[in-house]
C-alpha cells in the first residue's frame, strides 16, 4: 500500500474527511448550507436552470467562476421537443448522485474500499395527478426504485448496512422520501415595471 492509498480511500482525502469532522464538530454552525438555483423560461415546456453560488462553511462560496447551466424539456409526447431531460428526470439523476455520493463517503469513513458501483433508477408517476384528471392519483411519482450494482471489500452483511445507512442520510433521499415545506410566492411588481414590460412586449 502506497502513502498516497493510506491517506485515500474511494477518490476522497481522508485526512481532509477527519479535519472536516473534527470542525464540524467544535463549530456546528459550520455544518449550516444554503444551496441556491435560478431559473428562466425559454419557450413551451423548455427552461434554464443556473446554480453557481452558496453558501457553506460560515461564509459565501466563491470557487465557482461559472455558473452549472441545465435544460430543462420534454419529450414531444409531452408537447417537447427533447429540449433536455424533463425535472422529474432530472430528480432520478440528483436522487443517483445524492446516494453514490453518500454511499462512497460512509464507506471510506468505515473503512471499505469501492471497486466498482453503479445505479439504475426507475420512476413510476401517472400524469392524470399532474393534469388534474382525477384527484385521487398522486401528483408526482407513486414509487421510485433504485437497483444499486457495488463490488467493494467488504462482505454482503457489511454492504447491506452501508446501503441502509445511505439511503437514511441521502439529503436528497431524505427530501424525496420526507417531504420538506416549499414555498412558491409571486415576486411583486410595482406599476412601473409592469408599464415597462408592456411597452417591451408592444
């Protein structure tokens, strides 16, 4: 085992992992995130979403010079034009993300190297909620399933544990799974900004 393996474990730097943990610790206020995303529509079904800023750590984050853009479309039987994947696709790829992610840290802070892991992401939702037709059917997903592939030194039981455990402390499983309050308000306009967009629009 080479020094750089005894200081990795999974691509991440443990002794950056054991710092983070020890200051999280003395400072919880540390541990406090405010992640951030802006959109704007284009046209039909196709939109933009930005996220570049946050805030982390007690203070705002200013490593990203560019912000991370996503097109957001639909299919054309969902009147699209395959513009991007649509937002509930898009919420399979942050669930994926979110538990891989998971998943690699716990198990390099337990010790277990990842040889290989890979995830499918299945969703069933029913538009007749989404449309309104019948108001007994849910409005987004009925069931998400996830059908992770992961070979790792560790034995079955181990692994089991360490997948339990991820799915508990996803923040995106745990949003999905235990829904947090969202706020949708109405920016306000004051009449001379609405008198400017007319004239725009005119």
């Amino acid at each position: 085992m080479t020094q750089h393996d005894q200081h990795t474990r999974n691509g991440l730097n443990l002794d950056q992992m054991a710092q983070t943990v020890e200051a999280l610790k003395n400072d919880p206020a540390l541990a406090r995130f405010q992640f951030r995303a802006r959109n704007q529509w284009i046209d039909g079904g196709e939109n933009r979403s930005s996220i570049r800023d946050f805030y982390g750590a007690g203070a705002e984050d200013t490593s990203r010079t560019e912000p991370f853009v996503f097109t957001n479309g639909e299919p054309p039987v969902l009147l699209g034009a395959n513009e991007g994947a649509n937002p509930v696709e898009y919420l399979l790829h942050a669930l994926a993300g979110c538990v891989t992610t998971t998943t690699v840290l716990h198990a390099a802070a337990r010790g277990i190297r990842i040889h290989r892991l890979s995830t499918e992401l299945t969703g069933d939702i029913d538009l007749q909620g989404f449309l309104a037709l019948d108001d007994s059917v849910p409005v987004g997903y009925e069931s998400i399933r996830i059908r992770m592939d992961i070979e790792a030194d560790a034995t079955d039981e181990e692994i089991d544990r360490l997948l339990a455990f991820a799915r508990e402390h996803s923040p995106v499983c745990s949003t999905v799974c235990k829904p947090v309050p969202v706020t949708l308000e109405r920016v306000a306009r004051d009449a001379s900004q609405t008198a400017e967009g007319n004239e725009a629009v005119a």
